[in-house]
C-alpha cells in the first residue's frame, strides 16, 4: 500500500441520501458519539456507556463499498484510493437539528475502516432579560404612563396578576351604571419565582468514547494505513511508521498523561498493568480481530507514559511482492541447504526470510518450525505444518532452541540471527542431516555475511567449518534499503549463487575473491551491489546521493556511475 501523504478535507453542500439519514439517525436514537463499521466486523456506535452493537452480523467488503458509494462523493472516493484515507463533512440533514457529521476513512486494500463522527449542537441557554421588564400600561392610559420598574434581574421574574387568596371568597362586584366607564383590570405586578428556571438543558459533552474504542480505533487506523508501528506519548499526536519513516496520524488530537495512562493500564494483562502502575516497564501481545496480533511496549519518559504497538502481520508479503528474482525463489523448492539473507538492521532480511517461509507453506506440504527473537509475522498453516518459538536472551538459548527444533525432524528450519558459533554448527550441521534452513546475519554484504560466520571460530575448527559451509551454502543474499525519489523506499540487493568456484573459495577461505567472482558471474545469476544501486540511479526511481550513502564500497560505486555518463560532483560535497 502506498504511503498516503496526508488526510484530506473534503466539503460539498447537498441532501444526504436516504441510507445515510438511517446511519445518522442510528447514531442520535444511541445517544452515541460516533459510529464504527469495519470490513469484517459488526458495525457499533460508540456511547457513554459503551459500544451499542447496530448488528450481530459482520459487514463484508462489499457492504462497506456500497455504505462509502452513498457517504462519499466521487472526488473524495478518488482521494480515498490514491491517499488511503480522507475525512469529509456531511452535508447538513433536516433531522439532525444543527448537529454535523464528519466521516473519517482509512483504507489498506480490502481493508477498510469508516468512523462517522457526531458533533453536537451547543445548547441553547435561557438568561434572564438584559434590561428592566418592558413597561405595562394601563387601559386607557396615555402611551407614556407606566409602571415602577421591576427589581434588578439577579434571579428569573414572572408577571402575574394579582387574585384573592385562595383561602378568602371574591368579593362580588359592585353594579356599575350603564354610563359609567368599565373599570379598569386589576394592576399586574412583578413578583419573583421561587422554583428554578422553566427549561434547564444540560451542556454538550465532549467527544469521549470509552478506552477499549479510542485504542482499538488508533490500532486498526494504524494497520489500514499499512503501518508496522503505533507510537503514543504524552502531549503528543499518535505517530506511526509507514516504510520506516514516522508521520502523525492526521486529525487526532495530542495525548494527555492521564489518559493515555488509562489506555495502557485498560490495555495491559494483570502482571503487566501492575508493572505499568508502578511506573516501570512493561511487555505483553495484543489480539485485535480482523487486524492481528500487537506487541506492545509500555514505557515511562520525562513527559510520562509512553507506548509502542508493533504490527505482528498475517499477511506476509509476497516474493513477487518483493520483486525476488526467480532464482531467489526457486530456492522455497530446495530440500535442503543453507539459504542466508545478510543486511544491516533493519534493512528487511527478516522481511525476506518470511517470504521465502510464506512461499514454501503454499507450494508444500512439509513441517517448518521457526526460531526468532520477536515473532513479526504470524504464519498461518496452509500447505505446511508451521510452528514458530519466540526465543529470547543468548547465542546459548538460540542454540537450545535450534537443537530441540532438530529432534522434531523438521523439513525447513528458520533461525533468525546465527549470533553465535554455536547456532552457526548447528545450522549447517542440519542441512548435512538434510534440512533446509534459512538463516539471517546482520552484515552489510554477502562476502560480510559468510566472513562474519567464518570469525565465530578459532583457527582449528574454522576449516572444518568452512568445507561445511562450501557444501551447504545455496545462496546469499544481501539487501539495503534506499529511499525513492517520488517517496517510499526500494530495496537494493546482492546476490551470491555457490557456483563451484564460489565454494572453493569459501572452502579454501579466501574470502577476499568473493566480491570479483560476484563481479563475473552475472550470467549465473549473480548481482553486485552496486550494479542494483546504479540501475536505480539510471531508472531515476533513485537519487545518486541517497544509493551513494547506501553503497559498501562506494569508490567502486562512483566509478561504476561514471561509466554511465552520471555526474558524481555529489561526492565531494557529501565527503
């Protein structure tokens, strides 16, 4: 999903139609403050008392479709598919009695989350007048002839004429001659009212829903938007990572202290919301239907509680997704052999190696059992039996881990990080018992990768380990990623096939030849770095000092775009 820049306003004048009118009218019955549907999901309005379900039926995708066809115009549905999101006002409704409507859109694919949100009438209050209460005359007076004036108005008045007592009979009147003027009405004064005023009308209430509503509402927002992170803090708006770069979510108001404490208390299971009372930090798994799971990080700073809420996908992305070459995914095919992604943090090796597991659980029928730190993707079984441990702490317990893991005969082993010699033998060890493993290394280049493996041992075993790896090695694959001209990032990536030559090499540790055997074996497969780099220069997809800042080798890396006519006057400036 495209990045989307920023939600826009959309404002158009009109009747609603008769399918909004209901929606809003679902909204006012509910003395509610806002109204949910997401695709997936049985639509609620969000009350002071909590979530009034419209629905026990979830609205499918084209549901939702057919409710924005008649809530949105054609211009903001436009804005909807090319940004992702957009807010709109409705037009005024002849019901709604002054109150306005704003509906607020997100959209990832099929993803869909629509909030209507009701802004009600500010009351309208009765005072008592301004000024003294009009003059009252008499019948037959002159125009000017008027009453005392009543009292100033500190309290509410009322004009009533005055009568006997109820506890007195009338006295009857006394006939009056036919020629005799009739006479005049008794004199009405001005007397105070005892009791509170006639009409009393309570004072609009902010837009507050309850906590469970607000959190979920800024994680499923999160997720449409195809972000992999949540972030709140304290005075601060919700901010989330969008292709590693932070943007603000639009629209939402800054976070107080106090509430956002409420949220990640209500949020947090027992032992871990005691941890968050306490002012300390806290770990738990967050599970959202029809988003996923959420691993959340509770956190105190100088502006108080803090949180981060970290996507755990379902939906892995896809090799061809990825733009993997076929050879990269012709490996998913391999019965055994060590496939290793190298790359510097977070430069997407685990994105790769999740792919590369997604492509195997749809095109076999074998079982995978994963080793990682932090799960990031959720693998659902599909052609394979897939079993993932979330391993945390040293080389120690990953290589405990990775040797139960070998005693239940799995046909594809993957382990996070080799971070140690240990789970590096034990890696290679198993694709000598006929296992596939898929490995990740923190190195910025393959030849980095296999010599950082390498470094793990002392002189005596590295040789063993060495012809291990010369035969076990299928392929390495580095990757970097580089910010786009229009926006957005692409990945850059090496590629190492073990050709003969390669695993002498490997073998006979001469390490130093890799980079000019990757160099001439294109017509193998192979892809130097730099070659990727320079292609995105060429194509303009990529500027010259974004790929130059991202190049290993960056003397080869000049020469290289030099050689295609580009100018590099950058690289003094940069230095």
């Amino acid at each position: 999903m495209s990045r989307p820049s920023a939600r826009r306003r959309v404002v158009v004048r009109g009747e609603p139609p008769h399918l909004v009118n209901s929606l809003l009218t679902a909204i006012v019955r509910a003395d509610g403050d806002a109204l949910i549907m997401h695709v997936g999901e049985p639509p609620y309005v969000v009350s002071a008392t909590g979530p009034v379900h419209l629905s026990a039926h979830p609205i499918a995708f084209d549901g939702i479709a057919g409710i924005l066809s008649q809530l949105l115009p054609a211009e903001s549905r436009r804005v909807l598919d090319e940004m992702g999101a957009v807010e709109y006002d409705l037009p005024s409704s002849a019901f709604a009695n002054g109150e306005r409507f704003t509906v607020v859109v997100a959209r990832g694919g099929e993803d869909v989350w629509i909030e209507i949100r009701r802004h009600r009438a500010a009351p309208v209050e009765e005072t008592a007048p301004a000024a003294a209460t009009p003059p009252l005359k008499k019948k037959g007076a002159s125009r000017s002839a008027v009453t005392k004036p009543a009292p100033p108005p500190e309290t509410p008045w009322e004009v009533v004429p005055l009568s006997p007592a109820p506890d007195e009979p009338a006295q009857p009147a006394a006939p009056t001659p036919p020629s005799a003027p009739a006479p005049a009405p008794p004199e009405p004064v001005v007397v105070p009212l005892a009791s509170a005023p006639i009409r009393v009308e309570a004072q609009p209430r902010p837009f507050q829903p309850p906590v469970e509503a607000g959190a979920e509402r800024l994680l499923r927002l999160a997720a449409a938007r195809g972000a992999t992170a949540l972030h709140l803090g304290s005075g601060a708006r919700p901010a989330v990572r969008i292709e590693g770069q932070i943007a603000l979510l639009e629209g939402e108001p800054a976070l107080t202290a106090p509430g956002l404490d409420a949220l990640l208390v209500d949020l947090a299971p027992e032992p871990e919301r005691e941890a968050l009372r306490r002012g300390e930090s806290a770990e738990w798994t967050l599970e959202l239907a029809g988003v996923g799971r959420f691993r959340c990080h509770g956190f105190r700073d100088d502006r108080g509680p803090g949180g981060t809420f970290r996507l755990i996908t379902t939906r892995p992305a896809s090799a061809d997704h990825l733009g993997l070459p076929k050879d990269i995914q012709a490996l998913a095919s391999e019965s055994q052999g060590l496939v290793l992604f190298a790359g510097p943090r977070a430069s997407g090796k685990s994105t790769l190696a999740a792919a590369l597991v997604d492509l195997v659980n749809r095109t076999r029928t074998d079982h995978v059992i994963t080793i990682e730190r932090q799960i990031t993707c959720a693998h659902e079984s599909r052609g394979c039996l897939v079993s993932q441990r979330e391993v945390r702490g040293s080389g120690d317990a990953v290589a405990a881990a990775a040797r139960a893991a070998i005693r239940e005969n799995p046909d594809v082993l993957v382990i996070e990080d080799l971070m140690s010699a240990a789970v590096a033998e034990l890696a290679l060890e198993a694709t000598e018992r006929g296992h596939l493993v898929i490995a990740t290394v923190s190195a910025p280049t393959t030849t980095a990768a296999i010599g950082r493996v390498l470094r793990w041992f002392s002189p005596g075993p590295r040789e063993r380990i060495q012809v291990m790896l010369a035969d076990g090695l299928r392929t390495a694959v580095s990757q970097v990623l580089v910010r786009k001209a229009g926006g957005g990032r692409v990945a850059a990536r090496e590629v190492l096939m073990n050709t003969p030559l390669m695993a002498s090499f490997i073998a006979d540790g001469r390490l130093s030849e890799l980079p000019h055997a990757i160099e001439t074996g294109r017509k193998h497969g192979m892809v130097p770095l730099n070659d990727a780099l320079a292609a995105f220069v060429q194509s303009g997809v990529v500027d010259a000092k974004d790929a130059y800042r991202q190049a290993f080798d960056r003397p080869a890396f000049l020469a290289a775009l030099r050689r295609d006519g580009v100018d590099t006057s950058f690289a003094d400036r940069l230095g």
